[in-house]
C-alpha cells in the first residue's frame, strides 16, 4: 500500500543506516534522498560482525545473501585463556536459515549498500550538512549547505553518534565513557584460523574474526582509563604493547602491526537517548539515538533494524504520528537491552582486570540470553498502540 502521509524523505547522514534507509524506503514506494558530510566515503577494511537478526533484517532489502556469499559464516566462537589454552566453544543463538554469525568487510558491507542506492537512483549530496531545518504542519523545512532547499515528509537523522540533528531536537547530552577502547586491525587470514575466537588476558581481551578466504581482522578490548588521546602515528606500537602479554595466535600475529594508519582505535562511549526520539516530523535512529559498547556485537544491528521497521510501519500508512508512536514501541526496548547489558558486561570485564571477578556471574549465559533476545521477531503485526 502507498504511503499518503510520507512521500518524501531526507536521510541525514550516509552510513549504514543511513543507506539502509534509503533501500527500504524505495522498496515500499517513498522517495528519499541522502545529506552526507564527508566529501568522500572512507571506509576502514577491518570488519563487522552480522548476527542472525541483522541477516533477518538485510533479508528484508534482499542484501543477507550477498553479505553472506561476500563474508565468512561460523556457529560460533572460540574461547581461550590469555596464553592460548582452549577453554570451551560458545554456539551463538540462531534463526532458521541463518549462521550464529556472519563477519565481513565493514568496505564491503559499504559496497553492498552503496551499489544499490546506486542502483535505484536516490540521490546522495557529498559534503553537506543541513544549514536550517524547521518543523511545520506542511512537512519539515529543510535548507542544506549546498544550497539546496526542500519541504520533507519526514527528516531521519542517521548521523551518528556526534548529531548534528539530535543536538536539533534536544541539545547536547552526556554520552558515558566506559573507561575502554577497542583496537582493530586487517590482518591475513591464518590457515589455522577456521573460526572467529577470543583470548581473555588479565588486563585485556583479544579476539581474531575471519571476514574472508583471505583476511581476518584483529579486535582488542583494553583498559584506557582517563580517555587517553593517543598520537595516530603511534597506533600501532601502542597496539603491540597492548597485546604483549598474550600467547597463541595473538603472539603470532603481534609483529604483523605495522601501519599505524590502518589501526583503528576507537574509545568507547555510549548512551541512550529517552524516549522518544522524535519531535514533530524528525526521528533519530542507528547511533544517533543509542550508541552501546561492542561486547555482543549489535551497535550496528541494531541501526539497520531500526530503519528496517520504520520502512515496515510505514507500509500500513497510519499518520505519521502513528507510525513513530508505533516505531518506539518496537524499538525503544530493544535498544536499551542493548545498551544496558553491554554496559553491564563492560563493568564485569574491568572488575575482572581488577581481580574483583564476581564468581556469581555467567557471562556466557548472559550473552547468549541478550543475543537470542535480539532473534525474536520483529516485523509482527502492529496496531497495539
């Protein structure tokens, strides 16, 4: 059914979500077009990890196979002590007819999305923001840097965890800074490595994830108290000296750090913005709206789903007021268990490095619970307002 109430749809920012977006919106008839600061796309190789919801979700814009032919499928993950010594095999929850997870090249992923906004013609303006944006009973009044000017149905701020939208909407808010940074690196793929795993040291953890045939990328998790501002030139011997500790692969991998331009170092913060996040005609998603630590692996499963949804809701056209209403009812909690119990496994990690490990605590069982938690169905019938 054509949307009567939302026709027309600017995307602010050009990401995942943000290209997502745009996929589905053209498939259920809405034209949209894209806002994207940056002047040109760079995008790191390291990679992206895919659980079965966010399949289920690219299934619904016909991308989850082509992320799946593209990218390297296991059951699940393999876990070490700090020296190389296997401790056990954690199977990830599944959907039927997809993986535990899927790893692939976050270049790759941009592609795949990329090549098919391409493909339906949305257009895309390269290094612009939005200079003006006012709400109205006649859509969103929107003026951009390059001049552009237009009336909008909806405007979805996809920008990211800095917002230029979101400080719109609600002013600047406190992001939490988890005292962790995350460390990633393109590597080879080893022979012997057959399936993503990790290594848990006493002051860090240290995985390997293959994303391809021929590649793998490094992921570490350490403690970087006070959100030190570490010199770009120095990535990767700090990256080095991070690992020093661990024995196995991840030692054998270690010299194979040496271009500090291609560590991608990130601190992690994280928040969660009340509901709702919308005013008027203007919604957030994807980080925009909730930015959570990478432990289970959802950040941007989570942006994709909620882009997926909207463009769902949107099929039934109900008012616009209906479908955000409906929208956060779908997403809002699904978002804070997300948040909330990565945070949650955060804390229990430093109070490990700490030796304050609580021995009460099933890590395994809690991740696994919040991943199948993630697998319920999200594209059910609405009209529970």
């Amino acid at each position: 059914m054509q949307n009567s109430h939302v026709k027309k749809v600017l995307i602010v920012g050009g990401g995942i979500s943000g290209l997502t977006a745009a996929i589905a919106l053209d498939k259920i008839g809405i034209q949209a077009e894209i806002v994207e600061k940056e002047k040109e796309y760079h995008v790191y190789g390291v990679g992206i990890i895919q659980p079965p919801n966010v399949l289920r979700a690219l299934n619904e814009i016909g991308l989850a196979e082509k992320c799946l032919e593209v990218g390297d499928s296991a059951p699940g993950i393999d876990y070490y002590t700090g020296q190389g010594d296997f401790m056990f095999h954690a199977l990830s929850p599944t959907i039927e007819d997809y993986p535990g997870l899927n790893v692939i090249s976050r270049r790759e992923l941009h592609n795949i999305l990329y090549e098919k906004v391409q493909s339906i013609g949305t257009r895309i303006y390269m290094d612009t923001v939005v200079s003006e944006i006012e709400s109205t009973t006649q859509g969103a009044v929107v003026e951009l840097s390059n001049g552009v000017n237009g009336t909008y149905d909806l405007v979805i701020g996809a920008d990211g965890t800095n917002s230029q939208i979101r400080r719109y909407l609600f002013g600047e808010i406190k992001q939490s800074y988890s005292e962790q940074g995350v460390w990633r690196y393109k590597l080879p793929r080893l022979k012997e490595i057959k399936q993503p795993l990790f290594y848990y040291g006493h002051k860090a953890k240290a995985g390997l994830f293959p994303m391809s045939q021929d590649e793998m990328y490094l992921l570490v998790t350490t403690h970087e108290p006070g959100n030190p501002k570490h010199p770009n030139d120095k990535l990767s011997e700090l990256l080095q000296e991070r690992i020093s500790g661990f024995g196995g692969v991840i030692a054998e991998v270690r010299n194979q750090i040496i271009d500090p331009n291609e560590v991608v170092y990130r601190p992690i913060f994280t928040h969660l913005l009340p509901s709702p996040w919308y005013k008027d005609n203007i919604l957030l998603v994807g980080d925009a709206a909730h930015s959570s630590a990478p432990h289970v692996g959802q950040g941007a499963s989570i942006a994709i789903e909620d882009v997926i949804v909207l463009a769902d809701i949107l099929k039934h056209n109900l008012t616009l007021e209906e479908t955000l209403k409906i929208f956060m009812k779908k997403q809002y909690e699904r978002a804070r268990i997300i948040v909330e119990n990565s945070d949650q496994l955060v804390e229990w990690e430093l109070l490990q490095w700490h030796g304050k490990e609580n021995k009460d605590v099933n890590v395994g069982k809690f991740v696994v619970d919040t991943l199948a938690k993630m697998n319920e169905p999200i594209l059910t019938e609405l009209y529970a307002q």
